[in-house]
C-alpha cells in the first residue's frame, strides 16, 4: 500500500477494530468471512491486525471494508464511505511539482527554432538522396568502406595468417614413398578376370595363343606393335580403339580369341593369313590364302 497520512491511519483503525469486535461478538469465524466475501485470508488478517502495509492500494482496501461489513450483517456501504481515499497527503509535495510542471512548460515556450532550419534539412536529405540515386556505384563503395571498418580486425587476422611451411622435397618423396608401400601393403591382388567396362566395351581385344611355332605381325589403330616369331605355348594380348590386324605364316598354330569369346584358330595350318578386327566387326579377313 502507498504511504498514508494520520488522518487515514485512524480512520482505518477504527474501522478494523470496529469490524473485529462486531465479527466476534457474532462468533463468526474469520475463514467464513474470506469465503463469503472472496477475499484472501491474509489481508482479512492484515486489516484486523492493524498491518496496513501489507494490503493494497487504498480504493482497494475501501472495497474490503464493504464486502466486510456485509458480510456480517453490518451496512457495508456506509462503513466503507467513512474510510477516505482522497486525502492529499502533503500539499508542499504537490505545490512544488506543479511549480515543476509549469517551469518546464516556460522553458519549452523559450525554445525557439527558426523556420529555415528544417527547410535547410529537408534539402540536404533530397541532395543525398539524389546523389545515392545518379551514381550507384557510389552506394556499393559506401557499404564496402562501412563493412571494413566494422570488421578491421578479422582483415588484419586474414592478412597476418602464416603461410603453411613446404616441406623439402627430400621429406616429400620419404613420405610418397612410405604411402606407396602402404597402399600396396593394404590393397588387394587384381583379378585376372575383369568384367569390361563401358569404355573397353567400344574397344576390341584380341588375345593370341601359339600351338606350334608361326611368324606373327600385329598393328594395332595402324601403328605396328609387334613384329616376330612367337614359339608354341606363348600368349599375347593386343587392345586397339578402331582397328587391330593379325597377319600370321601359319595360321593354323594361332588360337585367337575377341573380346574374350571362345578361342578358334586364325586358320589352317601351314596358311598365310591376315585378318582385321574392330569393335563393330569382330573380323574382316582380307583374303591372304597359304601359300
């Protein structure tokens, strides 16, 4: 509750001490007089035990009073009306904020702003804006200069950042080295048998295995690869990307195999004969017969 003046304090006393001594006499209990007027049974102890400073506003408290005093048959109405809450408690107090009030009202009167002043801003604002408006460049660099200066130490880290230090190219190929032989350790053998890949499926392979000695010479995509004499269990593989040609003395002793069909042989024996292979067309004989 606000701070009341003498005159409140004894009326509210006598008012408490009047409503306790009634309530008494009347035996009712003071848990009763909480539930029938729904007001909390610390502030029905507070009024009746004079702790005023433990209720609520005055205009509150003049509320309790009625619904009090009807509670236990008394005219609640009149009993809360000799409570007053308009007591102004100290007229000094009032007298020197409204001699406040009214000193700050002079002095706003005393301000006075010429009328050009707010003419001479409003120009100034339109000139910048104009000037933001002609030259769009000019609002990029102001934003870029304001995000610098927001942020100078984070450019001055950036700046200031040492560079990694190279190792020397003797530590360079130790630890190559070191790499090398454990990713050789860890990685598994190849398999022989490959499943070709989209790119070697447009590729043509052509594997050569010798049952009796013959004469071999190969080209592959039109360079000569191999030019020789191939004796019996030998074998050889070619992969060309457009044209692979075999031409062998003795055709019968050469097993040949594409793109990993079955073996036949390149012809009969004793034969000469040169066929081309490419990935469209497994073979193209180009009619050399034994000689």
């Amino acid at each position: 509750m606000t701070l009341l003046n003498e005159a409140q304090l004894e009326q509210l006393k006598e008012i408490s001490q009047y409503l306790l001594q009634v309530r008494q006499e009347k035996s009712i209990r003071i848990e009763e007089v909480a539930a029938r007027t729904h007001i909390q049974l610390a502030s029905l102890k507070a009024l009746e035990a004079g702790k005023f400073e433990e209720l609520p506003e005055p205009v509150y408290v003049q509320g309790f009073i009625r619904r009090y005093g009807d509670a236990i048959g008394l005219d609640g109405n009149s009993l809360a009306n000799t409570f007053t809450i308009n007591i102004i408690p100290s007229g000094a107090k009032v007298s020197n904020t409204t001699n406040n009030h009214s000193q700050n009202l002079d002095t706003r009167r005393n301000i006075h702003i010429p009328l050009f002043v707010p003419y001479i801003l409003l120009l100034v604002v339109a000139s910048i804006g104009l000037i933001y408006v002609l030259n769009p460049k000019l609002i990029v660099e102001t934003f870029a200069l304001l995000a610098k200066q927001q942020n100078p130490v984070s450019t001055s880290k950036q700046k200031t950042t040492p560079s990694p230090v190279r190792s020397s190219p003797q530590v360079e190929s130790i630890a190559q080295q070191q790499n090398s032989a454990s990713t050789s350790k860890a990685a598994p053998a190849p398999s022989l048998a490959v499943a070709p890949s989209e790119s070697t499926a447009k590729n043509v392979e052509v594997t050569l295995e010798l049952q009796d000695k013959s004469w071999l010479r190969v080209k592959v995509d039109g360079k000569t690869e191999f030019v020789g004499e191939l004796t019996k269990g030998e074998r050889r593989t070619w992969t060309a990307e457009k044209q692979l040609t075999v031409r062998s003395g003795n055709a019968g002793a050469v097993l040949i195999t594409v793109n990993n069909q079955p073996a036949t042989p390149l012809g009969n024996q004793g034969a000469v004969k040169e066929v081309i292979f490419t990935p469209e067309v497994n073979s193209q004989e180009s009619g050399v017969r034994s000689q």
